[in-house]
C-alpha cells in the first residue's frame, strides 16, 4: 500500500525570520519525509528561496498569495483589506480540502482571524485556544490560554477548560484531569474580577475542579488543566523561554570550575528544553478550530519550523480535530447554552 | 549618642504560620538589635508565644488586639466590622507616631486596606501598589505591581510606572530608568484592553517609555521598570518562586553524577536566591502609602519575617516615605490631574 503523504500549506510571510526560515523549513520537513508541502506566498519570493536549495525530488508546490499580514497590523481589519493575504489562501486549502493542514508562524491574530473566519470553530467552542504543557518539569500540566484570547469573560475560562482536559486526555492519558484557575491566592475572594466570577461558574461545571491555584504551583504539576486568560498564559510561557535561557548561561559560568564544558552542555541542554517544553514540539495546533492549523512561535528558525509541520502531521495522522470533537460531546454535565447566556 | 531603636508594630496574626512564626521572628529581630518590636495581637497568645523564648532583657512590648482578618476574607467588608483587628491597630500605631513602622505578612489585601484607610497614600498616588526587583538575574530591573492592585485602570499603569522610577532611581541608583509595559507583544496594537490603552498615555507620559516587552525580556533585563497589573506580576513573582525550588531539586539530580554534594549545595543555594529574589529581602514596603508599611509573604517562616521587620527597619533608617514624596515632586511633565480624570 503507498502511504498517503500528508499535505500541509506552509504560510511563508508569518514570523520573524520569514521569508527565508520559513522555506528552509519546509524544505528541511519535505526532505525527512512523508509531508507534501504547499508553500503559500508571493510566488517571485518562493521562487527566489526554492533556488537556494536542490527541490527537484521533493514533493513541494506553490500557491501565489501576494499580500500578507504583518505583526503590527489589527488582524481583523488588516484581512478585511488583504482577503488574499497567505494565511486566508492556506486556511481555503485546508476548508476546501486541497491541505489537510495549514502551519504559519504568525502573527496569531492573523492566523486566528483566518482560521474563525474561514474554518470556523466546533460546536461548543466559541474561540479558539493555544495550549499545551509550558514546562518539562510538569509535563502533566496543559495551560489554557497561552496567547489566543487576551480578553475573556468568565464563561470563556471555562470553554478553556474543557478544551485543556480534552487535551489532558487525549494527548497526555489522563483520564480525569485535575483543573485549576490560576490566582493570586487560593481562596475563592482572591482573583480579579474575571477569575471571581469564573469561580462560581467552575465549582458547578462537572470538571474535577480543584479551586485556584497561585503561580508557584505550576511548575510542581498542581493541577492537569491550569486555566487563565490568554494574556497572562502568554507572559508566563516567554517569561519561562527568557528564564530557562538566562538559567542556562548562568548555570554555564557557575559550573565551569567543576565540571568539563561537555558535561556542562549536557546539563544546560537538557534545562533549556525542560523550561521551553512548548518549543521542543515546534508549534501547537489552534485548539476547537474546525481543521488542523498549527501556529508556530514567531520566532521560529529553520528546525522549529520543520517541528511546527511535524506536529501538523501528527495532528492529521491522530485525526486530533474528529477526537476532539468527539470529546467534547462527551462532556452533557455542562451546560454550555446556559454558561453562554451569560 | 544614645542610637534610638527603630519601633516597628508586628502584626502577629497574619501569615500562613501565624502565630508562631511570626513571635519567633519578631523576637529573632530583637536579638539581632537595633529594632524595638511591639507585639500586635491577643495577650493570651501573645504570652503563650513570648513564653517560649528569653525575652527578659529584650525591647519588647505588647498591644491587645483580639480581631483579624483572615485570609479568605473580603478585607474592606471585615475590616468594617473588626475596626479593631490587628492591621488597623498596628496602622494606628504608625499613623500616632508610637511605632515608626509596621509590618505584617498578611492578608495583603487587608494591610493594604488598613494603610490606605489609616494611612492615606502620597499626593500624585491613587493606590499604593507592591513592587521591586523579583529576580537575582535582573537585579536592576523592578516590577510593579506585582499584588496589590489586580483590577487597573489605564491611568493606574501609568501612576505603577511613575512610582517604579522612583524606586530604581533611589534604591538602584538608575538616573534615568528605562520604563515597558508587559504585553504578549512588542508592537503597540499588541497586549489586552488595559496596556493598549494605557500605550497611549505611556507614550506622552515624558517617562523614559521604551514601549511594551515581553515575559522573555525580563530576565534579560531589557528595561528598569516592567510594568503590569497586580494580578500578572503576583503571578510572575510566584511562577518563578516554583519554578526556582523545582530547578534547584532537578539540578541536584542532574548534578550527583558529577560533583560533591557541598559544592551541588553551593550552585543551588545561589540559584533559589537568585529565583527567590524578593525572598532574599524578607518583603518590601507598601510603596506610595503615607507611612512604612512593609508586607512580607504570607508563606514566611522566622527568619523571613526577621528580614521583613529588617526591611522596616531600612525603609525607616533611609527615610523612604519623604524620600519618595520628594522625587514625587521632581516629576513635572506628568500630568496626574489629567490622566486622573479619565
């Protein structure tokens, strides 16, 4: 039987290091194989970039999109201007089924906007989330959200929730995930407002809700599902990239008299993936979109985009979108009309 | 010259081991000299606790107070009905001039109620908000708010920032500190409803306004004043409190192999200080209130509330509350009545 090669629709105008990172990448993950790539962008720049490289007997095409959304630009009003921007065309590969995936680098907005807009998201889900684990020493522990929604209402916590323990479940095997909101102290009065009311909301839910938790609980694995706005999900997973990197040149200095510098390597090596967990997968699809779309960190070079793909791949392989589909009709506790109302 | 004793009123009933460790503390204080402590509590248990200890020759005295506010309790709503609990006293004691000094590991909330109640905050300073430098890997870089203050107001940012300068340029000795706002992003469209508005103010502030950063920049010390909201930065400074205790355990094992078990200590003692970097102090003054006011964490032990009576002490000694009313004043260009009224 011939394998089915997985087809994924690389945006290569999102992220820092487009456009040139972005096709080294792809590049890179149509050489290891079993992915078709479509790269999406404008076709002189594919042109250009494909040059540098021996392509002949990779499976790669190319889609002209010659507009793109830049990362100082309003998403929503920027693809109001540039419906034929890269993230649009790639988002009506997937919707039209001619990719089973599309993979960018960003902006997150952009390819949020596209994604709603064109994709739409699955039934009981109102936006869609980024999330996953954040840090290698909690590896049971699923942050939602991590930068999709920076302003939430309570009801929106707790789609996060859900969605956090279908992935729990799913993804990590744990068949009745612990969650959490993450606070300012344990006790119900603590929280702004948008994590007071979210309380209530959560302590009737039917999730294993185990209260608030404070950020010290994190990295001890406290809770499987830790729930908090996008914007502070955000903050948290950078601040862990920027601390593990300043760990690690630290840590570099301090064990310098002891040990021989490959040993060293060895130790900061392994600390520096245990605090950006979420950069050893490359990417993490769009969760409760209606199709598989990964968005990858902006600042992705070559090798983290080629994981961005890969994980695209193992989404449409493990039909994650069908199981989480399947997951959440499985939830008939909470009553999501109603929370909605609110 | 008789030196003259720093008078500091101890609140003895806040605080996760309340009591006990508060007693211990505050008598751990007075052995190391120069502080006059006044016990501020219920004499039973105050009695009880000084029992324990030789206190004969050791400036301590004690005031009744029967009433405290717990920390699951809304503090304005107990504070109304305990006008007598222990903060209140305490604050009372400062605001008379019998104590130059208070201090109290919690509940935060109800200390701050107390000072601004009791109290009141500097002229240019609607809230009085918590803050400094959390992290031993950016030692110049001060955050605020980090827990005082969990629901802002654009305007609110904009007074955290002012007052953020004035700790750096008189404790860190920067003349002129550089000030970002956290957001999921550098560009100015980027960040929730709060810091897109407050961008706006920031940017005519005539602050050194070096525009927004993100959770990766603060290690690296990319700007002297990082500024968010009380619900972020107490989540920061606790994330990395965790984080900081599981990667001295993990580098403990990762380390056996390789060293002596005294030296291993050496490179994880550093680094939980460097993480704990607020620990290191014990707790910091309430900033902007009119008079010292130093809360420490709620999880301090004795020696942590030594160092937060200490702090008192400091913040007495160097005059920080005329000092901070003074730079206060040097800044012109901020128009406060302006920014107020929005």
């Amino acid at each position: 039987m011939v394998r089915q090669l997985v087809r994924i629709a690389v945006d290569i105008m999102g992220g820092d290091y487009a456009p040139d990172e972005i096709v080294n990448g792809a590049v890179l993950a149509a050489q290891r194989g079993s992915v078709e790539i479509i790269l999406v962008g404008p076709l002189s720049i594919i042109c250009t970039q494909l040059s540098k490289h021996q392509v002949a007997q990779l499976p790669i095409s190319c889609i002209g999109a010659d507009e793109f959304v830049s990362e100082d630009e309003s998403p929503v009003l920027a693809l109001r201007r540039k419906s034929e921007a890269t993230v649009n065309v790639a988002a009506k590969l997937v919707k039209t089924g001619e990719a089973d995936a599309m993979v960018s680098m960003g902006s997150t907005g952009a390819v949020i906007t596209s994604a709603l807009q064109l994709l739409g998201t699955l039934e009981g889900i109102e936006r869609p989330i980024i999330g996953g684990p954040i840090l290698g020493f909690a590896p049971n522990t699923v942050i939602v959200d991590v930068g999709a929604n920076v302003d939430c209402k309570p009801h929106q916590l707790l789609n996060f929730a859900l969605i956090g323990c279908v992935f729990a479940r799913k993804f990590l095997n744990i068949s009745d995930p612990s969650v959490a909101m993450l606070s300012v102290g344990v006790e119900p009065a603590k929280g702004n407002n948008l994590v007071r009311k979210a309380y209530q909301l959560f302590l009737h839910s039917g999730l294993n809700f185990i209260g608030n938790i404070e950020g010290r609980d994190i990295p001890l694995g406290r809770a499987n599902v830790v729930v908090c706005d996008g914007f502070v999900g955000n903050v948290l997973v950078k601040f862990c990239e920027g601390l593990g990197t300043t760990m690690a040149t630290w840590l570099k200095a301090s064990l310098a008299p002891y040990m021989p510098p490959e040993e060293i390597n060895l130790v900061t090596t392994n600390l520096l993936s245990l605090a950006n967990w979420a950069d050893v997968f490359g990417g993490g699809p769009l969760l409760g979109v209606d199709g598989v779309v990964v968005i990858g960190h902006g600042s992705s070079h070559a090798l983290e985009v080629a994981g961005a793909i890969n994980q695209a791949k193992l989404a449409v392989e493990t039909d994650f979108v069908n199981a989480l589909k399947s997951e959440l009709a499985k939830f008939p506790k909470i009553s999501i009309p109603l929370v909605y109302s609110k």
